[in-house]
C-alpha cells in the first residue's frame, strides 16, 4: 500500500506541474505548433543530449530511489551511471516445539553503482512518448543493520559487503514540459553476494520505477 501511496502523489503532483507548465505550442520564431509548424525532433534530440533521472522504486520484498546520469552516444543509444539505494528487511525464523521464533531481525541496504545503457525506440525524432530499452552491470555495495538498535549503535554495528549484478528492463518516457519527462519502467534484476547481506546473498526479483527526468544544458 506505501507503493501505490507514493505513486498517486507523484502522479497528483505531476498533473500539478502539467498545467503549469504546458507543451510549447510556439517555435522560436513565433509559428503555430497546431499548425505543424513546430519542429519537435529538435526538441525530442536536445532533451536526451544529456539528463538525469529521479524516481522511485519498488520490488517484492523492497523499496528506495534511484539516481542516473544520461548521455547521448550515438543516434537513439545512450549510456551514464546509475545509482540506487535499496532497504529490504530480512530475518531469519528457528522451529521450536512448533513455533517459529525470529533468531534475529536485520535491514539491508543495497547500493548498486551500475554503468546503463538506455535504446529509445522509434524510426524517427517526432514523438513526445519515448518507449525504450534499458539495462546496465556494475558492483552492488551491501550494508546490514540491526534493527531495534538506535541510529548510532546500527551504524557502528553495520556489516558491509561487496557483489555485483546487472539488470534489464523495458519502460516509457513522456515529455510533457520544456525540460521535463516522466518516466516509468519494469526491469529484472540480478544482484549477487558472496555472504548473506542480512539472510540473503540472492537479491534477483522484477522492479518498478517511477519518476522524472530533467534535462541538462537544455
């Protein structure tokens, strides 16, 4: 239910801005975009030059935000870093004369450093709605905290670990201001450590994402 929650004030908010800030419907010069006189591939190929991404994301058994710098490679293929922070609690159950007893009660934190690679779809520059192809691969930083510690004593007690993974995902861009989108995209997940980061090693699992992207010397 905290999913959909934060995903209706982000959509709430969202059609805030829309009205604020509609959709050019004049060029630089002035000419009518109704009357298809406004060039958007212009504006579609300046928007992906260079921007970031600020969203939300959830999975089956975890929540956090994501971060990513996007660069324009060559045509509609991009690359940059992205950067997520993830907390998912875990613990571990013992059997003890029929009754299961948690032993301990941990939260992880996982901070994948990912380089991605994002292929928008589309045969040509013209379209205000993006469908694209997203993946990346990198080291993922895990972290383990005791819960019921204060804030203090879980940090000084934290464990730390290192592994690595790699994702893929398809989603949807649509530009709905100057230098504005939103963004929205599914992705699976492969996240991987040596030792259990709380009680898992093994963080595989679909997400989704939801967010915004700003454009960069727009």
């Amino acid at each position: 239910m905290k999913v959909f929650g934060i995903a209706a004030l982000i959509m709430m908010f969202s059609f805030g801005l829309m009205a604020q800030y509609p959709l050019p419907t004049t060029d630089v010069q002035g000419n009518s975009a109704l009357q298809g006189t406004y060039d958007i591939s212009n504006r579609v190929s300046d928007f992906y030059n260079q921007n970031g991404m600020m969203r939300v994301q959830a999975g089956n058994s975890y929540m956090g935000t994501s971060l990513a710098y996007m660069m324009t490679g060559s045509g509609k293929f991009m690359y940059g870093l992205n950067v997520d922070m993830v907390w998912s609690n875990s613990g571990v159950n013992r059997l003890d004369n029929g009754v299961f007893y948690q032993t301990f009660d941990q939260t992880a934190l996982l901070v994948p450093a990912w380089l991605s690679f994002k292929y928008r779809f589309g045969s040509v520059y013209n379209q205000e709605i993006t469908p694209y192809a997203i993946g990346g691969a990198g080291p993922t930083f895990g972290f383990a905290f005791d819960r019921g510690d204060d804030f203090f004593n879980s940090l000084s007690n934290a464990n730390a670990y290192i592994g690595g993974g790699a994702f893929v995902g398809l989603g949807v861009d649509y530009l709905w201001a100057e230098e504005w989108a939103i963004s929205a995209d599914v992705r699976y997940n492969v996240i991987r450590f040596d030792a259990p980061v709380g009680s898992n090693s093994n963080f595989d699992g679909v997400s989704f994402f939801f967010g915004f992207i700003h454009a960069f010397g727009y």
